[in-house]
C-alpha cells in the first residue's frame, strides 16, 4: 500500500466510489503490533472515562463546589470524558480489529471529535493557567475570576476551537485516516497548500501560543509563591515548606503532563510543514495521537483528585455516603483576588495549619 493511500482508496477503483469502499484491512501493522496498541487503549480508555466521570459526578453532586475556578476543571472534565468516549474508546476497538472497519463517516466524526474536544481541553488549561496567574501574581489588577469572567472565558474556548475544527469539514484541511489505519485525524500526509496553510496557523495559534502561555503563567506563579513565603519569614511568620515544596511539585506535574501530552503532536505537525517530503513512518505517524488521547487520564488527578476536599467528596461519591473524612482538611486561601497585604496575613494568622500559598 502506497503511503499516501487509505483503506477508502485504491487505484483500482473510480473516485466517484470514494466514500462507498468497503474498508480493507491493512498489512502495515503487524497483528500483534494492533493488539498491544489496543491493550493500552482499554486501559487508557477505562482510566479516561472512570476518572472523568468522576470528577462530573462529584462537581454536580455538590454544588457548593461549584465556584469560578472549580467551573473550569468542570469543562475540562467534559472534554476529557469526550476524548475518552470519541477517541479512545473506538481505538482500541479498531485496533482489537485491526483496521478502521466502520467506515470514511465515522472516520470523520471521529476526527472531528477529537479534534475538537483535544483542542478544548489544551485551550481550557491554558486558561487555567491565566487565571490562575492572575489570582497569584496580579490581585491588584481588578481582574478577580468570577463565575461570569469564567463562563465567558469558556464560550470563547469552545468556540474557538470549534471554528478550528469544523474547518476541515468545509475543505480546510480535511479528516482522514492517520498512521497505522485504525485511528482518524487531521490529513497530516495531504501535500497541498490549503493543507499546509492550516498546519501552520493550527500549529501557532492552538500549540505554540498556548504553550508559550502555559510556560510563562506558571513560571511566574512559582516565582511569586517564593516571594511571598520569603515576605511571611520576614514579618515573623513560618511559612509552610512542606506545602511550598507541594505546591512546586503541582506545577510541575502540570507542566510534565501537558508536554508528554502535547509537544509530540506539535512537534509531528511542524516536522509535516517544514520538510513536506519528510516520511515519516506509520506507527511514528500515530503515536503523538495517541500520546495526546492519555491527557483525559492525567488531568482529572492533577487538577482535581489531588486536593483533599475534593478528594474526599469524591471518595463520599463512590462509597454511597458511607466514607467519613478524618483529619483536618487544611486552609487554603480562597480562589478570589486579595491584595497582597491580606494574602500575608492569611498565610501568617494560619502558619500553624500549614496555609498553601499557591491555590491549587
């Protein structure tokens, strides 16, 4: 098979019959090779919508949860389910299989979906990031989060990316079959130029941007969170190293996560770009997909699972109400936008309860 071609295209075949073929399975894959590839895929699929599903669950079934902030993993929470249900879910069905056996339709429903859905979930930890870089580094700037600020900023994510990803349906671009044939996504092996100038612009405006923005806000997220337990030591106060020490390890998980997430994918498309002729080979082609479609596992314990109170409604949730929180549940400074002079005489009033400075 000719790498340029599809299980919906054969040269013996008129191309008036295009998106009638039957699939054909392919031989660019050993068999094992598809099965090992849909193990994970199960895994990863279970993991993606139990931990998703969750964290919904939990949200909706307490709404005093519900605040500005927590509206936003919310969202990232929908779109990662979506990934799971729409991407990983029918790959490790067609790998089982071992070929995209359901059709050119569904292979561009499902590119569209994971298009869209990815794109929603990179661009709303993006505005994570932004937002979380106003509560701690400018809370003097007037821009405090509040459920409006965050349902607008969310309507401009879902749009956004939804202009980005009903593109290709409209010959922008276009869907297809990716690596090796048993997944869908954008047509990164198309040679034109209507291909390439969407390939660059997707590339700048929904990765290189977002990560640019991502690296910057936390960045300057950590370099406040010292200043501000250096400024706690000076007024007498003890800051907390242990939750200092926390709170770094949670933006670096941040970081991490997204970068083993995202960057291959980034990488393919500007590889694809800048080198046309460039072969790439099938299974090198499929895994920045798939490397991206374990984001939904990652998010939901870094962004959610990971906070106690969270955690703790969440283990009510899945004992029916029989679990009972023990211990403390610590104080960490509300989502809101305080000035600097209350923000050091929360954290000095609460040194004793180890107050986090950075609200994660």
């Amino acid at each position: 098979m000719d790498i340029n071609s599809t299980p919906w295209s054969s040269d013996s075949h008129p191309p008036s019959l295009h998106n009638e073929l039957v699939t054909v399975v392919p031989t660019i894959f050993p068999r094992l090779g598809y099965s090992i590839i849909s193990f994970f895929m199960f895994i990863n699929t279970v993991l993606s919508i139990f931990n998703n599903g969750l964290v919904i669950t939990v949200m909706l079934r307490n709404p005093s949860l519900l605040h500005p902030m927590n509206v936003l993993i919310l969202s990232l929470a929908v779109s990662d389910l979506m990934i799971g249900l729409c991407g990983s879910l029918v790959v490790t069905i067609t790998n089982y299989h071992g070929s995209f056996f359901i059709g050119h339709a569904a292979c561009v429903f499902q590119g569209f979906a994971v298009n869209y859905f990815g794109l929603v979930s990179l661009c709303t930890l993006t505005l994570l990031a932004y937002e979380r870089y106003n509560v701690v580094c400018k809370p003097k700037a007037g821009l405090m989060l509040s459920m409006r600020r965050s349902i607008i900023g969310l309507v401009i994510v879902w749009g956004f990316c939804l202009f980005w990803a009903v593109a290709p349906l409209l010959g922008w671009s276009s869907y297809g079959p990716e690596g090796v044939q048993t997944s869908c996504s954008l047509a990164w092996e198309e040679r034109s130029w209507s291909n390439y100038s969407y390939l660059i612009l997707y590339t700048l405006l929904c990765f290189i941007i977002p990560v640019v923005v991502i690296i910057y806000c936390y960045t300057k997220v950590l370099k406040s969170m010292n200043t501000l337990n250096r400024s706690v030591e000076l007024q007498g106060g003890r800051s907390s190293q242990k939750e200092n020490d926390h709170a770094i390890s949670m933006v670096l998980a941040m970081l991490i996560a997204f970068f083993v997430c995202w960057l291959p994918y980034t990488v393919l498309s500007m590889v694809v770009v800048l080198d046309p002729e460039l072969y790439i080979p099938p299974l090198i082609a499929t895994l920045p997909m798939y490397f991206a479609k374990t984001s939904p596992v990652y998010n939901p314990i870094i962004y959610f699972l990971s906070n106690k109170q969270f955690r703790d409604a969440a283990l009510e949730v899945m004992s029916c109400g029989r679990y009972i929180p023990h211990g403390p549940t610590g104080v960490s400074i509300n989502m809101r936008s305080l000035n600097k002079r209350s923000l050091l005489t929360s954290l000095s009033r609460n040194v004793n309860t180890h107050s986090k400075v950075l609200p994660l």
